[in-house]
C-alpha cells in the first residue's frame, strides 16, 4: 500500500515537471507581453503609412531610363499621350484661321459725301464756267491724258451748263443728294478695306470682324472681299446707274453718273483701321481654343522599339501607359494588390522582429529604442522609392541605414536590415532584380568595412569602397540580365557608384547626430574624449593624483584584456580614465590619495563604507554634469557591481566578535550599491580595477604571485555573482586573468639593484 502511494507522489511529481519553453513559444510569448502590444501597433502603423507613401494599390512602372529592352513594348491597355506636333500645327492653322479685327470709321465716308454734294451744290449755283468753276469740273473730268485730243472749252461748259439746266429743276438736287445717300449707304455698316491695310492682313482667314465703334458697339463677320475697295467701288457704280437713273428717266445722263463715278473713284476712303491688339487678341483665343491632340495607342502598336535604351520621351510613354493600367483597374484587384504589399511588409517586420526578440531585446524593453530603429527604416524604404523614380539613387538612403545600423547595433543586423529594406523599396518601385542586387551588395561591402572607426576618413574610405562594389555589381548583374555593355549603361553604374561614395561623404558628416540621438561611442568619439586634456581629467590628476596614476594604469591593463576577448578595448581603456572621477571629492579618504594621516582612524566602520562607496555616486554626478555620454557613466556605475567593501566589514565584524552586545553586522550595508557589470568590459574594468589595486600590497610581486592574486580576486566576483548579467564565459573570464597577470608583471617586474657610489 505505501508502494502505490509513493508510486503515485512520484507520478504526480514526473507531471508536474515542465522542460523550458522553446523558440516558438518564446516568440509568442514576448509579443503577447501586454507592453509589446504598443510596440506592434507602431509596427503595423508604420506599414500602412509605407504602403500609402508608396502608392502600393497599383502595381509600379518597371522600365527605368536607359534600360534596353529585348523585344518591342506593347501596352496593355488602349492609352492616349498628346501630341505637341500635331498640337502645335494646329494652333498654327488656328492662329492663321483666325479673323483679324478692324474698326468701321462710317464717318469719313459721310465725309466724303457731304463733300460731294458740297461740290455739286457749288456748280449748281456757280453762275459762269469760270476758273474757280473748271477747277471743280476737273475733279469730275480731269484731263487724264495730255496727249489725248481734250475736249474742248466749248463741249466742257456745255456739259456744266446741261448739268446746272438738269440739277436747276424743282427739287432735282434734293432727290439728287437723297439719291447719293442710298447708293454708299449700304457701305457705311460694313467698311472699306483699302489695298493698304489688306497687306496686313496677309496669310489670315478670308473672313475679318468689323467693330463700329459707338454707345453700343456693334461687331459683325463679313468677307475680306465684300470690303475690299475696288469691288465697293464696283457696287456704288451700280448703285449709282440705277438710283440715278431712277431719278431722270428717259434721259441720257451717262456723262453724269460718269463724272460721280470718276470723283467717287478718287475720293472714295478705306473706312476699315486695322486692330492690331484686338486682332492679337482673337488669334490667341483661337490658339488656346485648340485642344490638345491625342496621340492613341492600341495593344497592338508597339510603344517603344526593341534593342535601344529607353529615352525620356519612352519614359513619358510608359508612364502615361501604366497610369492608364492602373486606372482600368478594379477596386478588388487593388485591394488584393493592397494586401499582398502589405503582407510583405509584415513578413519583413516580423523577420526583423525576430532577431531583435533573441538577438538584440533591450531595443524591445524600451519604446524609445525601438522608434529609433524603425523609424528610419521607414524613412529610407519611402527616400528610397522616392529616389528612384528621379534618379535612381535608392542606394543612398539604404546605404546610410545600413552604416547607422552597423554603428548603432550589429554588423550581422544590419545586413538583415539591408535585404528586407531592399525588398521593399524594390517591390514598391518595380526596379527589379538589377537594383536589388546592387543594393544589398553594395550596402553588405558598406556594412562590412564597419568594424571600427577610429578616424574620419574611414568612413569616406567605406564609401569608396562601396562605390566601386556598386560600379562593379550594377555593370556585371546587368550584363548578365542580357543588356547589352554601352556608354549607358557604363553612365548608369558609375552613377550607382557616385552615390555610394557620396552616402559616405553624408554619414561622415550626419555621425555625431547618429552618436547623440542613439547615446552611442565611436572610435572617433572615444579617442576624442580620452585626450588627456579634458578638464575632468586635468581636475582629476590635480586632487586625486594617486587615483589618476591608478586610472591611467588600470586602463592600459584592461584595454589589453578586453581586446585578448575581442571586447571593446577603446571603450573599456576611456571608461576606466573615468572610472574613479568621483573620489576627487573626497580625495583624502582613499588609500592611494593618502601621505601619512589615515582619515578613517576613528571613524565608524559604516560610515568610512559609506564615504568609500559615495565616490560612485559621485562620479556619476560628474559625469552627467559634464555630459559624458552613457557608456561612460555605465562604467563609473557599474565597475564595483554590488561586492563587499571587505576592508571595513571585517573590522565591523572583528568588533562584533570582541563585544557580543555589539548589533550584528548586516552584509548589505557594506556593498556597493550597483548595478552589476551589463558589459563584457565593465566585467574586465571590474576585475582590473580591484587586481591593480591589490598588486599594490604585494611585498614581492613576482608572476606567479601576480597570478595567484589575479585568479583570487576575479574567481571570488565570479562567486560573488557579479558576472551574472554581463554574458562573460569561464573561457573568456581565463583569458582576461592570463592577459592581467602579464601585463601586471610587466609593470612590476623586479629590477637590478646598483652598487651605491663610493665616497671619494
């Protein structure tokens, strides 16, 4: 019976057994985390503001200028482009169709027949055919020809007197006058074009607008030949024959209507003035009336030719196609369309989003951190699209984002980070496998080269590097897509390699902006702030030069160790300069500070602990006072971790065992307050600090005594739990105690005792 019952305790306990969660449940696990939810709806958000940067409902324009197809382009859809050619002669033949304007002036031709029965009056009541009255005959039987017999005085003044006998009847020279007004009147409205004025009116339409000025205008369409002058004057003859024959009957007045005629020939004025704004007027309002001819192509007419490099007026054909595509298109082919970008987009996020959950989590635990990276791959995915359809320099913003990334987190991130942003801008742009090749080729070689920056130059270095990877891949992919090797394409890929170097040239410049906005040390920044000249420094040596001279040691020990583990040796050597800044405020209080006087004699062991310790807290002030960045601050924070100020806890202890009444000594009073190493170089700081302190003690500090101590110190940190949170292996823990242990017997390595000098 007691069999089963433990039979049963011991399956009971087997079930209840659980193995660890794997990867999968990890992943879940983090992004069903209520504070991740935010950090995925910034994710999904950013997609769908992606998607409507870049117009994803319709697919993109896959031609890009200077690309040489292999076979005749034919659209898909029936499209229409203007044609300025034939636009153009249209408003030609516009503009020449177009009716000039002239303005009517009726009142001189009331002139001119005011003036003529004035002259006909004045015969009429000339009394003799004197000179004064041959004067005014001759106006309507001059003497044309001096050669020719002339009349003579006799038969002229007959005709004057026949004509005074004729206009000497009752109410003749009324209904004379009367006669006259009928026969020019119909020409007053419509105009008189003199030959003059037709000249400007050369190459323009056979018809002209007649405006006749007044209180209300009045504007009339009549034939350039209706008013021309000669064929007026054919019409008055006319006129003339028949009212005047209407006026004496059966009678032969023909040297009458002759002598009219004769005098209406040579007076008769062009009442038609030119009008030339007006006329400039009408013209451009027949141009602008000319719509824009449309040149329409069907499937299957060939848009562009096979084997020649797409020009610029290709590219304004195949765009005008592709917005003529995309408009045919179906609100449900869209929206399918729509979704698989944006499936896209998710996919990659999520690629991303996994290597941060296992890879790099402490941009997950922080929103800030977290905008920081994808905001700018946001922003290089829309400059990218945006860049290549001017000028296909897509490469420029990737390449930035690949060496932001590379500086910032992780080479092999930011590698990941290049071929999703690639993908994305290629598909959203339709450029190709060309462009993604050299892209992520580029930007790998950029990426690469980012080991360490310890000089402005490296980084106009890289772009030229990648320059030539970006001339190189650009030629040879595209030569293997089957274009064919021209100066275009030549031109094309030394482009790609121009802005390459250009990307180089920016983030040389854009580096202190990536250094502030993500609080991270370049090798640039790290050399620049161990100049020994920095004030803090300079302050340092002068109140604390027992611990500058200790700094100054500890950081030639660790930036050697830290490199022995392929830590960052720079960054660890600028931090330990910093590390005990904090005691310059109460220099006296330690050790190395220290001539003769101890101040801690008669001092309570608690409080000497808590002076010991403030020296962090101090240094951190420091610290941020002078705005030193993060990493430095983690270092003055962190080189103690939360180990145990023995020194005084064994003296605080000793007195508890001397006086049982004493209170018992509480191990935490006595330790730093932290935080423990988070570094693989706080951990070396820590153990360099604390060994280079304790050689110092060392009354023979021979090797392997320097080594034996070594091991001590930093086996008891290891099981103390300092190295907890920093990642620190027992392999790389053993190649920091070789590398302490040579370097501290190089500093105090024995030396030859010379005889002294004799007396003489």
């Amino acid at each position: 019976m007691a069999q089963n019952a433990k039979s049963r305790k011991r399956a009971k306990h087997v079930a209840t057994l659980e193995l660890p969660p794997g990867t999968f449940r990890r992943f879940v696990s983090q992004l069903s985390h209520p504070d991740k939810l935010l950090y995925l709806t910034c994710a999904l958000f950013a997609a769908v503001v992606l998607w409507m940067v870049t117009g994803a409902w319709n697919p993109p324009m896959q031609y890009r200028l200077g690309y040489v197809p292999p076979a005749e382009i034919h659209p898909r859809v029936q499209f229409s482009v203007p044609d300025p050619q034939a636009t153009t002669q249209a408003k030609v033949e516009a503009a020449n169709e177009a009716m000039s304007v002239y303005t009517n002036k009726a009142e001189q031709l009331d002139q001119m027949r005011t003036a003529l029965q004035t002259t006909i009056t004045r015969l009429q009541s000339a009394k003799s055919f004197d000179v004064e009255t041959e004067r005014l005959w001759d106006e309507f039987f001059p003497v044309e020809d001096a050669q020719a017999t002339p009349e003579t005085p006799m038969d002229r003044e007959q005709q004057f007197v026949r004509l005074k006998t004729l206009l000497s009847r009752e109410g003749m020279l009324n209904a004379f006058q009367q006669k006259i007004e009928a026969a020019l009147k119909p020409f007053a409205s419509r105009g008189i074009l003199d030959p003059e004025q037709l000249a400007e009116k050369e190459g323009q339409a056979a018809n002209i607008i007649v405006v006749t000025p007044g209180p209300n205008p009045q504007q009339q369409i009549i034939s350039q030949n209706d008013v021309l002058r000669a064929r007026v004057l054919e019409e008055i003859r006319r006129n003339l024959k028949v009212q005047l024959d209407e006026l004496v009957k059966d009678e032969d007045i023909g040297f009458f209507v002759r002598a009219v005629d004769v005098w209406i020939e040579k007076k008769l004025p062009g009442t038609l003035a030119f009008d030339k704004s007006a006329t400039v007027k009408q013209r451009d309002e027949a141009v602008d009336a000319v719509k824009t001819v449309m040149h329409i192509y069907a499937p299957k007419d060939a848009v562009v030719p096979a084997g020649e490099p797409l020009t610029a007026s290709d590219m304004q054909l195949l765009h005008a196609e592709n917005e003529a595509y995309c408009e045919q298109r179906t609100f449900f082919s869209k929206a399918i369309y729509s979704l698989a970008i944006l499936g896209m987009f998710y996919a990659l996020g999520a690629l991303c989003g996994i290597y941060l959950v296992f890879k790099c989590p402490n941009i997950l635990n922080d929103l800030m951190e977290f905008l920081l990276f994808l905001v700018p791959c946001c922003v290089a995915v829309a400059l990218g699209y945006w860049f290549d359809d001017r000028w296909q320099a897509e490469v420029i913003p990737v390449m930035l984002l690949a060496m932001t990334i590379s500086i910032v987190y992780r080479q092999e991130f930011a590698l990941l980070v290049t071929a999703c942003v690639s993908l994305a801008i290629v598909l959203t742009s339709g450029t190709g496998l060309v462009a993604f090749v050299t892209i992520t080729a580029t930007c790998s070689a950029a990426t690469l080269s980012m080991n360490r920056i310890r000089s402005r130059n490296k980084l106009i270095f890289v772009g030229l590097w990648a320059g030539l990877v970006a001339f190189t891949t650009k030629f040879g992919v595209s030569i293997v897509s089957g274009q064919p090797a021209t100066i275009t394409l030549l031109e094309a890929s030394a482009w790609q390699g121009v802005y390459a170097v250009g990307a180089g040239f920016l983030m040389t410049g854009l580096l202190p902006s990536v250094e502030k906005a993500y609080g991270v040390l370049t090798d640039i920044s790290l050399l620049e702030l161990g100049d020994a000249a920095d004030p803090l420094l300079q302050k340092l040596a002068q109140r604390a030069p027992g611990t500058y001279n200790h700094s100054i040691t500890v950081a030639s020990i660790a930036e050697t160790a830290a490199d022995s583990i392929g830590a960052n040796g720079l960054l660890v050597r600028v931090g330990a300069y910093f590390h005990d800044i904090g005691k310059m405020m109460k220099p006296e209080y330690f050790v190395e500070n220290q001539s003769a006087d101890n101040r801690h004699e008669g001092l309570n062991p608690a409080i000497s602990t808590l002076v010991i310790i403030a020296h962090v807290k101090d240094g951190a002030d420091l610290a941020r006072q002078h705005r030193l960045p993060k990493a430095i601050i983690d270092f003055i924070e962190q080189h103690h971790g939360t180990t145990l100020v023995e020194y005084f806890y064994r003296v605080a202890s000793a007195k508890v065992e001397e006086n049982p009444d004493e209170r018992e000594v509480d191990e935490n009073i006595y330790r730093y307050p932290g935080p423990k190493p988070q570094t693989k170089e706080a951990a070396v700081l820590m153990i360099c600090d604390a060994v280079e302190s304790a050689c110092r003690t060392l009354v023979e500090p021979t090797s392997a005594r320097i080594g034996a101590l070594v091991e001590e110190l930093s086996m008891k940190r290891l099981l103390d739990g300092q190295f907890d949170e920093c990642g620190l292996t027992l392999r790389e823990l053993r190649q920091i105690q070789q590398s302490v242990t040579k370097s501290l017997t190089a500093v105090y390595h024995g030396r030859v005792k010379y005889p002294s000098s004799q007396p003489a």
